[in-house]
C-alpha cells in the first residue's frame, strides 16, 4: 500500500479525540491546488513537526496572494492545538469565521473548538453548544399618544349644573364562596442543566461561533458527548429526542453510539426504548449497541426486540449481537424458529463461532435442508472433526459430503488428516 501524504496526515490527526468531523476535513478538497507553502507546512503536519507546520501556516495566512487561507488557517488552528497553544488556535478559528464564515473549513474548525472546550473541561462552553440559548426578543413597540394641545380660552364652556339624582348605594362586593376560581398555570417547560447563560462579550467572541450561525446537530452530539460522563442525568434525554427523530436518521444513529458509550442503566434503557420505536436504520443502530452492555438482561431485551418483528436486516443484527454476547440459548431458538433463511443461517453460523457443538448437531438432524450447509460449516468453526467426519462418511447429498471434507481440510486435525488420507 502506497503511503500518500493525506494518509500520513490522517495518521497524525487520528488521535485526537474530535474524529466526529476532524477526519472529515481530510476529504474537503481545495478549489485550488495547494500552494508550494502550503504543501509543504501539510508534509510537516504528516510528520507531526507541529511548530515548523505553524511558521509555515502562518506565512500562508498572512500573504494575500494565498488561494488557500481558509484551508490554512484551519490547519494552523489545527497544528496551534497540537502543540498545546490552544489561546492562539482559537484565535485562528475566530479568524477563519471573522474572514471566511462561508467556507467549508469553518465546520471542522467548529468541531476543533469542541474538543479544544472538552479538555479544558469548559462544560459551560458544551452547553452553550449543545443548547443554544433561544434568541432574545425584539422589544415591544409601544404607541404613545401625543399629549391633547389645550383648547383656547374662548372655547372654554361652562357645563350646565347637573340635575339632582338620587344617591346610588354601591353594590357590595361578591362574597369568597362563589368568586371565580383563578385559572391553573401552565406547565413550565424543563430547563436544561445548566442553563445556558450568556457569555461576557470578550469571552463569547473567543469561544463561540457568531449568533447568526445555523443550529448544527452534530457539533451538538459532539458536545454532549463531552458531557455524558458528568451530566448524564441531563444529557441523556437530549440524545434520546435527537435518536427518536425520524426526519434525521444520520444524527440519530450517531446519537444512539453516543449513548452506547455510557454504561449507565438510563442509558441502556434508552437504547432499549430506541430500538422498539425509532425508524428501521435507527433500530439496527440501537441494537448493535446494545450488544455491547455489560447487564445480563440485554440478551431478554434483545430477544424482545426480535418478537416484534422486522426486516431480516433488523434480525440479523439482533443475531449479531447475540453472538457477540455468546448467548447460545437465544441464537439456538431463533435458528429453530425464524422462517427467513439468510436469518436463520446467520445464526447457525453465530452458534459455531461460540464453539456450541451439541446444539449444531442437533440442528443438522431438525433444520431444513437448505440450512444444512451452514450448520457443516458452523461444525467446521466449532472444530468438531467427529461430526464432520461423520457427515462426510453418512451423508445422503454429496454437496453436504464435500462442504464436511473442505471442513476437516481447514481443521487439519489429527483426526481430520488421518480420515482424509483413509478415504481419499
């Protein structure tokens, strides 16, 4: 494999922990050809020769003749955190949004911010990205009558007296029992914790992308990720609601593998409720998370999820991850069970990667016989050379007889050599 540049320079971003979008600024390709400066500060960056790459960038971004200052000044946020200048690589992302807020470098430079946010633990800079604070209202127009000029004195009129009338005693006041109850007060709606409050001007000018900058979901998932650990109770229904949304699948699956990171049982019921409910790709992502909980009722959870139906996509990630947990009672019944064959296989084949030999013998004997190829070769996972070679010797199908003696070749048991060399 041939070692490109970009290659090399994946390789020098790959561990920063903002890979969510940082990655992706790898396939932004320029409008124009990499100047011979650029070029060269993108080789140091390969090399990870961070202050040399900073020289460079900055004369880059500094001569006007540069087609390229927006992709340098995200390189040089870049290469400024790396060599643990983060003050000046956030000056660099204000810069590229001050000077370029259209270009395509100003989405991971965002993403950059981020994670510059998360290991300064500044979680009242996630939240504000997280949950922007709503936008403040325009002030109310009020009208103000313009003040009566006086009448002149000639229009001065004396009204008539008024005649006598008798006096009016007032009415007196409703009594306490029959006053009208008062209205019930609406709900407040929840208020995320913390609450987003503004920044000083001099601050949120250095940490925060300009207010009329759209909502974007997934520097959103990126900051919560950063404060799933210390605010869970907080952030965890937040990503359900992004993962429940069927209008965004692509945010919801990554929003269900931010959950999936949390080992916490909110987290995991959620996963559950997400699997049940969200729309088909949504659903597969849940389950494939799910999979890796540690809790011993993920196997039941799954299984539930399998009962209420689905595409054969669906089910075979449910196998999926009940092979990844071993669990070869639940595989066993749905291999026994499930009328979709590609279903059915896949979790014989599951069975024999768990070394299940009993339940794949049973299985030859009770499966169709379009699935008796898989259960030979599910054999052939769990070495089991004796049952192999007794499929190999009684097999009425010649196809199962050949697939049993490709298995033992694989094996090349002691068993297995002797049995092929005796019945060549």
């Amino acid at each position: 494999m041939k070692i490109t540049k970009d290659t090399k320079i994946a390789k020098a971003v790959g561990f920063i922990g903002a890979a969510w979008l940082l990655m992706g600024a790898l396939a932004l390709a320029a409008p124009a050809p990499d100047s011979k400066r650029l070029g060269h500060a993108k080789d140091l960056i390969a090399d990870e020769q961070w202050m040399r790459a900073i020289a460079e960038l900055q004369a880059a971004v500094d001569d006007p003749k540069e087609p390229n200052r927006d992709e340098a000044l995200f390189w040089l946020a870049h290469s400024e955190h790396q060599a643990g200048d983060d003050a000046s690589a956030l000056q660099a992302i204000a810069r590229l949004e001050r000077t370029a807020p259209k270009s395509r470098w100003v989405h991971p430079a965002l993403s950059l911010r981020i994670e510059i946010a998360q290991r300064l633990r500044r979680d009242d800079v996630l939240w504000m990205t997280a949950v922007p604070p709503p936008a403040p209202a325009p002030p109310a127009i009020v009208a103000v009558r313009p003040p009566r000029a006086p009448l002149p004195p000639a229009a001065v009129v004396t009204p008539p007296p008024t005649p006598f009338a008798p006096a009016v005693l007032p009415s007196p006041p409703p009594s306490p029992a029959v006053a009208a109850p008062k209205a019930p007060r609406p709900p407040q709606p929840a208020v995320p914790f913390p609450p987003p409050t503004p920044m000083p001007p001099a601050v949120a000018e250095f940490w925060l992308p300009p207010p009329a900058a759209p909502p974007d979901t997934m520097l959103k998932l990126q900051a919560l990720t950063g404060l799933l650990d210390t605010h869970s109770d907080q952030v965890i229904p937040l990503l359900r609601e992004i993962a429940l949304d069927p209008n965004s699948p692509d945010d919801a699956r990554q929003a269900v593998f931010v959950l999936g990171q949390s080992r916490r049982p909110e987290a995991q019921r959620t996963v559950v409720e997400i699997a049940r409910q969200a729309v088909e790709p949504v659903r597969i992502a849940a389950v494939r998370e799910l999979g890796r909980f540690d809790s011993p009722a993920v196997s039941t959870e799954l299984m539930q999820v399998y009962s209420l139906g689905g595409t054969p996509r669906l089910k075979r990630q449910i196998v999926a991850s009940l092979g990844e947990r071993a669990d070869t009672v639940s595989l066993l019944r749905i291999a026994r069970s499930e009328r979709e064959a590609t279903v059915r296989d896949d979790a014989i084949l599951a069975l024999g990667r768990t070394g299940a030999r009993d339940a794949l013998r049973t299985l030859y004997v009770q499966a169709p016989q379009e699935s008796r190829i898989a259960v030979v070769t599910a054999l052939g996972s769990a070495r089991d050379d004796d049952e192999l070679i007794r499929i190999a010797t009684t097999a009425s199908s010649p196809m199962l007889r050949l697939r049993a003696r490709q298995q033992l070749r694989l094996l090349a048991t002691a068993k297995a050599i002797k049995f092929l060399q005796d019945n060549p």
